[in-house]
C-alpha cells in the first residue's frame, strides 16, 4: 500500500485540550431536567444566565429551531477548539509557557456532526498545522477581517475570533456549523476533575517526554486528572514519529474514553456529580449564541442518546505535505477526504479502513462492551469493498483516514 509522506512539523506553541466534551453537559442537563424535577427550574436558570454571559453570534450559521424539551429535529454540527489561553490553574504549572505576547491559536479544532434518523456522530480532527483558504469574516466587534488565500487554521480564532473558525471550516468541509464553542488549558483540567478523572492506556514502552511536558509515565491504565490529563492530551515526543500529527491519537484516546465514562449508567445516575459537571462546563466554555441555553443543549444531547457506540467516529481529516512548506505544514488530502465529507452530510455510515494512528502514536485494543444501559455495537464483519464505494448505506473510507469508533480502546504507542 502506497503511503502519505509524512510531515515534521516545525516547533510551535503546545495545544490545549478540545472543547469536545460539550455535548457531555446537554446528556447532564437532559438527565437533570428528566429526572430532577424538583431542582431543574433553578438548576437550569442559574446555568442559563452563567452560559449566555460571552457568547458568539455565528456569522451566517442557519437559523435553529427553538429550544424545547424534545429530540433536536434533523442534523447538525457543532465545532469545538481547544485554544492555548492559560487561565488562573495552568499559570501557575506552565510558568514562562504562558508569557507571551503573540495571539491566541486554536490549535484544536473538532467538527463534530449528528446526521438526522439513524442518528451517526462523527467527530473529525482538523490538524493544527492545516493549511488552507481563510474568508472574509465579520469580528465581534462588527469590523471586517480580510480574506486570506492559505493561512495556518490555528491561526484562525486571533486573525477573526470563534466565528471566523466556523466559517472557514465551513468553506472546507462543505457542512454548515450551528454551533460552536471554546474551551482553554484551565478547562481541560477543571472538567476532568469534576468527571472524577479518566483512565487512558499507556504502552508497553511507558510515555516518557524530556523535552516539552516532563512526562514519565510506566505501561499499564493509568487514571489521570487535573494537570496530568492537559500534559497527555499535549505531549508529542515519544509518541508515534513525534510529529504534531502525532498527538492527535492521544486526544482520540482521551476523548473516547471521557465519553465511555460519563456515558456509563454510573454517571448517567448520579444527578450531583452530573449538575457539578455541567457547572463546571459552563464555567469553562465559551459557546456560540445558539448553543448558549441548556435546553438547547438537553435537545441536542437526547438526539445522540440512542447512537450505536460502532456508529459514533473519532477521524482525522487526511492531510499531504504542504509543497510550499514540506515538513512544516499540510494540506488537505482532497481525494480521500471527498468522499468522507459526502458521507457524513448524506448521513451514511463509514467503515474505517486505516490504522488508529497513521503516525504510530497509537496501538488498538481489543474491542470492549459498552457501558451498561448504552446501545450495542452491530456485528464487526461487513461485506468487504473498496474506498470511497458505498454498499448500501455505506461509505468505506480511504486508508489514508485514521480514526477509531467508540467501541475500541487505544493505547499511547511510543516510537
């Protein structure tokens, strides 16, 4: 099989955890309105008024239906990114890391989308060093940012705020955002505490990273909170090819294995821990004007309740090198990434073909049950077929798209 050369990538400024765990406080507002009765009134009003108080009008974003009790109608796509803001938390355990006088990088950009009955998730990863054309964008505060013909995606959020990123994804993808939302270092750590912490799989070379995070970590599960889990989701040498790709995988892992958690019936169950949860997201994430209400995000998250955890994707985008800046940037891979973009606006479903990591940072493991009380994976043996094909309603994607689906488990894999 003919591979993608691979980039290295240039220093840059270290990124931040995803905002991706939002849809996470609409399952906590669903359970707390369905199943708190007595406390939700105030519960929801209180988080309403904390919620709404910097939020960001999307800039040509369709017009949502309003909120309600029920399932959100149709599809929709939600962006998160993970911008490199050190707040009160990550000052003090980042020291001279935070003094800088440059603006603030997205460098974690997640385009998340729900496809209306059957309900698919597909969460794609757009790699910060992405290359690729930028729109003129209306700012926040109503001037006029300028078109750019290629600029660094993780760039973006400085050149013309939340909005402008939502916009220019648009432009890649060809899916139009509803909402978005920011998440920075200290809400990384402060939402993973409030969650309990989470396991994640270390190889069997251990994680050891001199150079950048400090990490020395042995093999095994390892539970991890608060400033350890900002450091995994940061760390790319002695990971996979220590490429910025690279870490990607480790921010999979993270992810899918927050998402198991809270998921569970454990935590579906414990109201207390699930209205902390949902105060601690709130208190740590700037959204967009139409996600900016809790009943909102309890309709969106009643829509994703019954998705099959085989039918709920982490993928990367593909990317090749940049030739005008080969071992620095990427640009999209468009002949692999086409027919994936069109499968996940057609709502069909995807069977990945490539490994978890195409770097090496990553290594799967056996695939497990889903939590209790969560929907069943389907059968894993399918007909096969070629990429880009879709028997039935099924798009099989190019090797050169790495990702894994709920069901499966990673572990970190160093070089």
């Amino acid at each position: 099989m003919k591979r993608t050369p691979m980039a290295k990538h240039a220093p840059h400024s270290t990124p931040t955890a995803w905002g991706s765990l939002l849809w996470m406080l609409g399952i906590g507002l669903a359970v707390v309105t369905v199943s708190a009765v007595a406390i939700a009134g105030f519960v929801i009003m209180d988080l309403a008024q904390r919620v709404g108080k910097d939020a960001v009008t999307l800039e040509g974003a369709p017009k949502a239906p309003p909120p309600s009790l029920g399932e959100f109608p149709g599809a929709f796509s939600i962006l998160l990114i993970g911008t490199d803001e050190c707040g009160a938390l990550s000052k003090k355990m980042l020291g001279p890391r935070c003094e800088r006088e440059d603006g603030i990088l997205n460098d974690i950009n997640l385009l998340v989308h729900v496809s209306a009955a059957p309900r698919r998730v597909t969460a794609v990863s757009l790699p910060r060093d992405l290359m690729l054309e930028v729109p003129q964008c209306t700012r926040e505060d109503g001037s006029t940012a300028s078109a750019m013909r290629k600029a660094p995606i993780n760039t973006v959020y400085s050149h013309a705020g939340l909005s402008c990123v939502a916009k220019t994804v648009t432009q890649l993808s060809g899916i139009d955002v509803d909402f978005a939302a920011k998440l920075s270092f200290d809400g990384v750590m402060e939402i993973t505490d409030a969650i309990g912490g989470v396991e994640v799989c270390i190889g069997p070379e251990g994680l050891h990273d001199p150079h950048n995070t400090g990490l020395d970590w042995g093999p095994g599960p390892r539970t991890i909170k608060g400033y350890d889990a900002l450091q995994f989701i940061r760390v790319r040498h002695g990971i996979g090819d220590g490429s910025d790709l690279s870490r990607i995988s480790n921010q999979q892992q993270y992810m899918s294995r927050l998402a198991r958690t809270i998921l569970s019936s454990e935590t579906l169950t414990d109201i207390p821990k699930m209205i902390r949860l949902a105060g601690t997201i709130v208190d740590n994430v700037q959204a967009s004007s139409e996600l900016a209400d809790p009943l909102r995000l309890a309709q969106l998250a009643l829509a994703m309740k019954d998705v099959r955890f085989d039918d709920f994707l982490f993928l990367q985008l593909p990317t090749v090198e940049d030739p005008q800046a080969p071992e620095q940037r990427v640009v999209e891979n468009t002949a692999a990434a086409a027919p994936m973009w069109k499968a996940i606006i057609d709502g069909r479903s995807m069977r990945i073909t490539g490994t978890a990591s195409s770097h090496g940072s990553a290594t799967v493991e056996t695939p497990t049950a889903p939590p209790a009380g969560q929907p069943s994976a389907s059968p894993s043996s399918k007909p096969s077929s070629t990429p880009g094909s879709t028997p039935g309603d099924e798009t099989v994607l190019s090797p050169q798209i790495s990702g894994i689906d709920l069901n499966q488990q990673t572990c970190t894999s160093s070089r």
